[in-house]
C-alpha cells in the first residue's frame, strides 16, 4: 500500500480550493482526513508539541489514519545529532500519544551537516525497533556505502526526495518500506508536478519495493494547493502501474 499525503494541513489557500468556504480552521483535520489517510506533520520540527495535543490528533482522526511526524530541530539542526539520547526519549514521549496513529518519524539533517556515521548510528539505536524512522540527508557526503549499511541494519528508509522533478538523493532502498517526498515541480502553475514526473516516481517506487510496494509519499508544494492535486494525480499514476493507493480527493 502506498499512503500519499501531504506535509501539514493548514494553509489558508487550501480554503475554497480544498476546504469548504465556511468550514472553521479547527475543523480543517477532520476534514483532511476523510479525503486522505496520512499525512506528514512539520510543525514538531520548529516546536515539538505537547503529549495532549498528539492525543487530540489522534481523537480526531480516523482508524485508519496515519501521521508522520518530523523529528525536532532541537536534535537535528542544534544538537546536530549528538547526545541523542534525550531529545528522542523527549520527542517519542510526546509523540507516541498519537497511539496507533503514529507512523514513520523523519529525521531530516541539516544541508551543511556532513556524514558523521558514529553518530547517525547512535542515533538510530535510540528508536524501538517497531518505530519506523526516515532519515534525509542532505549533504553529498552521506551518499557512502557505510551510510547505506547502517540504514539498512537499522531498518531505516532513506527518505527519497524530489526538486524540480529531479532525485535529490540516491534511490537506495535500505527498508522493507519507502518514503519519498516531493518538494517542487516544474509544471505550470508552479510548483506543480507534471503527469509524466508522477508516474516516473511511482515506476521507481515499483521497481524498487514490487507490486505490492509498501510507501509514504508527501507533496510538501503546498502554496495554491499544488500539494493537494498533485497528490491524486500521483495516486492515479501509481494505480495506472498497478499499485495500491490510500484514498485521495
């Protein structure tokens, strides 16, 4: 199954063109919700939120909903992955109150972070195994084979990522499970994904998991909405290969 979602949920120019006109903010997750079933959380990056409002979040949804929840700054970008032991601790702490709404944790690295494998591995070896945990680089040092196997022995995916239509990664697969994430296309009105960028990403995510590819996939283009109709084109591409999808729009 492919879960295809967007990154976050409240954008004010999504009012009219994905929700209702009159439809309250404070309604807007339920809502979102019936039309897709996961979706990546951003805002934990800049300020992780407290225990009760992943609860709430998880009240709000349905059963078969799923969050993606990047991983703080605080360990990233200002720890800058060392001493790892209390921010997971802290950030699974609140975290785990979405329950079994939780789904993969993205731990995205700062662009002048270079490859410190020592340190993403103790990193890693902080999660339980049946947490699912992402990681994306994003310095050109990363791309080793030692980083490749310590994501593998820890079952971590790397988080595949697009810009402009372009791989900004390798495509390793180092997990039974994928993750990608799709920045900005190049299709107008921009950021935009044309239909022939879609369906190459969802032929990729079939050769590398199989048929039954097993993937989250996230439109972070979110200004005018492209996320949201970006989405269901990739859906129906990933289908047109014969992939399961989760719903969309």
């Amino acid at each position: 199954m492919i879960l295809v979602g967007t990154s976050g949920w409240q954008y004010r120019d999504w009012r009219g063109p994905f929700y209702p006109e009159k439809l309250p903010q404070k309604a807007w997750l339920e809502h979102y919700a019936t039309r897709f079933a996961t979706v990546e959380i951003n805002n934990a990056f800049y300020r992780l939120p407290e225990r009760d409002t992943f609860v709430q979040w998880r009240k709000r949804t349905p059963e078969d909903f799923c969050v993606g929840v990047k991983m703080s700054r605080y360990l990233t970008h200002i720890k800058r992955l060392k001493d790892p032991e209390e921010p997971v601790k802290r950030f699974l702490d609140h975290a785990e109150g979405l329950g079994d709404r939780l789904g993969p944790v993205l731990v995205q690295l700062p662009p002048n972070l270079k490859a410190v494998p020592a340190d993403l591995d103790a990193v890693l070896r902080q999660f339980p195994r049946d947490v699912r945990v992402a990681v994306e680089p994003r310095h050109d040092t990363w791309w080793t084979d030692e980083i490749r196997e310590i994501l593998t022995r820890h079952r971590a995916a790397l988080s595949w990522a697009d810009r402009l239509g372009r791989p900004t990664t390798p495509l390793w697969r180092t997990a039974d499970w994928g993750y990608l994430r799709f920045h900005e296309g190049r299709a107008t009105p921009r950021p935009r994904y044309g239909r022939s960028a879609l369906r190459t990403w969802a032929g990729r995510l079939k050769d590398a998991f199989g048929a039954d590819a097993d993937a989250y996939v996230y439109f972070n283009n979110d200004p005018g909405g492209a996320a949201v109709v970006d989405a269901e084109v990739f859906a129906r591409q990933a289908a047109a290969l014969g992939l399961t999808h989760s719903r969309t729009p």
